[in-house]
C-alpha cells in the first residue's frame, strides 16, 4: 500500500526507526533516531482517500536511556531518560502533530524502564531495578486527569525475583511477559484492565493469571 524510506529525505539519511511503529487509525506513526543517537523525529504515514501522506515532525532530543513511542489515538508520547537524571523518566506528548508538553515522572529510573503504554489518562511504564542483589519487576500506574496535567502515581505492583520484558494491551485485557532470575524461565501475567487502572484496587488484591511457558524464548504481540 505504501512505502517509507528514511534515505529518501534530507535531514534523515543517517537515521533509523528505533524498534517504535505504532499503528493508530488510519496513520502509521515511527519513532527515527539519527546516526548520532542524540536528535529524535516523530514520522507519520498517513493514509488519505486517494493517496498516503508522510508527515516529518520538528525534530527534538530526548534522553539516550529506554527511548519508547506509545500512542493512544491521536495523543503520542515519547519517553525516555535523561543522562544528567538518570532517576527521572521524561515524557514528551503530542497531541496529533501539535506538541503539547514536558512531563517528568518522579521516582522511576529511566534505566529500569522497559516499556511504556498510554490509555488515556492513564500512562502504564513496566521495569525491573535490583534490590539487596535481587532482580525486582514492576509495573506502575500513572493517572493524568486531562492529559495536560501532572501525572499522579496511583498503584504500583512488585515481581520480586523476575526480569520485566514487554508490556501488552488489549481491549479487556493488559498483560506483561516476565522471565525468572536464575532458572530463565518465561511467563505471561494477565490482568483485567478495570482492575489494573483502578486506583481504590490494591496491587495485592489487583487480581491476575500466571501463565509458565518454560524457557524457551518468547516474545509479545498484537492481538485482538
């Protein structure tokens, strides 16, 4: 239907898609890096009656640390850390090609970070940090009343002893695969998303299905 090359235009020869395609509606949205690893730009393939459109965001810096796009219709964020802070996770928003604003979430290392996804208002960031020499997963749960507003940490559950890899979403459901330190083994945690999102559900009563898949390596994707 369409094709995209980042040689093709001035500015981007040298650059990338850094691991980010989101698909939203009818637009196709990537997140490029250039052959310096220092300067971003957001690229919209966007599909119109007759023909596609490329769209070339300004380009922008963002921190060198987990650098991850996440859409949620028109509104795209990007995050990642910042090597003078590496304790502050930067969000950057965007709602369709208008920039919005800076947002900072406090208390989460952009080194840990492995994944971000963004529901509005809730912006959901999957890590793993160590603690006395024990690997510890996490997923926290960020609510931005309007999306112009300061973030507010609303609940946090732990996986002790477990590597966080990827984040997955559904309609119903949202999901992340975990890995055990020491024996590598791979499972795939489910959870109801009413009960993830909300604030009055405490993480230990946040209910959810574990599923062992052994130590063959996995990875997520998509479904429906």
């Amino acid at each position: 239907l369409h094709s995209f090359d980042v040689r093709n235009h001035e500015g981007l020869e040298d650059g990338w898609v850094n691991g980010n395609i989101k698909v939203t509606g009818n637009k196709v949205v990537l997140l490029l890096t250039d052959g310096t690893h220092s300067t971003n730009q957001l690229v919209v393939l966007q599909e119109g009656e007759h023909n596609w459109e490329n769209k070339i965001l300004e380009p922008f810096t963002t921190p060198r640390f987990n650098i991850r796009l996440a859409v949620d219709g028109d509104w795209w964020a990007v995050a990642g850390g910042d090597v003078s802070r590496p304790d502050i996770l930067k969000v950057k928003l965007w709602k369709e090609e208008l920039f919005r604003q800076d947002i900072e979430l406090p208390g989460v290392s952009a080194r840990d970070v492995r994944d971000v996804v963004l529901e509005s208002p809730f912006l959901v960031v999957g890590g793993a940090g160590r603690s006395d020499e024990t690997r510890n997963g996490w997923i926290q749960v960020f609510l931005m009343e309007d999306l112009n507003s300061a973030p507010s940490l609303i609940k946090t559950l732990q996986f002790p002893g477990f590597y966080f890899s990827e984040l997955l979403c559904t309609r119903l459901v949202w999901g992340c695969l975990m890995e055990a330190e020491g024996n590598d083994e791979k499972s795939l945690v489910l959870f109801e998303k009413k009960a993830l999102l909300d604030a009055a559900t405490l993480p230990e009563e946040t209910g959810r299905n574990i599923i062992h898949l052994g130590t063959t390596y996995y990875t997520l994707v998509d479904m429906n």
